[in-house]
C-alpha cells in the first residue's frame, strides 16, 4: 500500500465509514472505544498492510489516554506478533463491524456526517448504493466521501498469504 493510505487512515478518509468514524473521534477529541481501536487496527495493518509501528505512532500522538507499553502490546495483538496475540488470520471486516457494533448507525453519522442521510442499509457500503439514492442523500463518491481506498476481499487474501509465510514461534 501507499503513504497515501497511511494519510487516508490517519484522517479518516478510507471510504470505510465505520474506520473514518473511528479515526475521526481519534483526532478530534483524543478517544476512541476499545471495539474502535480493534477495528481501526485491523484495518490499517491487515487491509492496507502497513507496520503496527505507524499506528502505534499515531495513536500515541492523538490520544489523551497514551500508554506507550499499552499502546505497544496492543498494537502488537493486533498484528498479531505480540505477547498472547490474536492469530494473524483474524481480520476485522469493517463492514460487519460496523453493522453490529453501531447497528443504528448513529456513531458513524455523527463522525461523518457526509453520509448522515444515507439509509441504514447502505451506510456502511456506501459505494454499493443505487446512484438515485447516493444523490438522495446528498452523497458524491470520490468527491464529498471517497470510495474506498482498498478491497476487502483482495487486501485480506493478500494478507492472509503474507502473515502465513512468517515464521510460527517455538
């Protein structure tokens, strides 16, 4: 993946819009839930293939409850290399998880309210909206919100298959 994918996830602009919530509500106000951080997460070290370092980092610059050793483990569960990790091959899909964990959408309307009057059943895909309903709602994909920066299907295939050829410990 890019820099440019870096930036897109550190702004909340990934076109995933429970992740753009999360990483919004990380900017603005120093927080985000534990559900969040896992999501987010996942994303940015599973899906976009980025080090956990540059989220570690980041974190530790936005957040008003930084830990670095909390901060540290808990990045490394995510990738799944440290101490007690989850498995590599458990990858948060940030559009199931979004439908479960904020199931009437209010949290991600309120941290991207471009997609405020978008109906339930397309908030979370956005891009798989019928264009009457996108200009309904007032959305414009790759102008107002951005399509999304990376497949679901194509960067977890892709990570399952690099995560697997690292070594296994003793």
């Amino acid at each position: 993946m890019t820099p440019d994918s870096l930036k897109a996830w550190q702004t909340g602009r990934t076109g995933y819009p429970i992740v753009d919530a999360g990483m919004r509500e990380l900017y603005q106000t120093g927080y985000m839930h534990n559900r969040l951080r896992m999501i987010v997460g996942s994303f940015l070290v599973k899906n976009l293939l980025q080090h956990w370092h540059h989220g570690r980092d980041w974190f530790h610059e936005c957040l008003v409850d930084a830990d670095l050793c909390v901060n540290s483990a808990s990045w490394q569960w995510i990738a799944g290399c440290g101490a007690d990790a989850a498995p590599y091959f458990r990858i948060f899909n940030p559009i199931t998880q979004g439908e479960k964990f904020d199931a009437d959408g209010a949290y991600t309307r309120k941290w991207v309210p471009e997609l405020a009057k978008l109906p339930k059943k397309y908030l979370f895909s956005p891009w798989q909206a019928p264009s009457e309903i996108l200009k309904e709602s007032g959305v414009h994909l790759g102008n107002s919100y951005p399509m999304p920066i990376v497949d679901l299907k194509t960067s977890r295939e892709m990570a399952l298959e690099a995560f697997s050829k690292l070594p296994k410990s003793a």
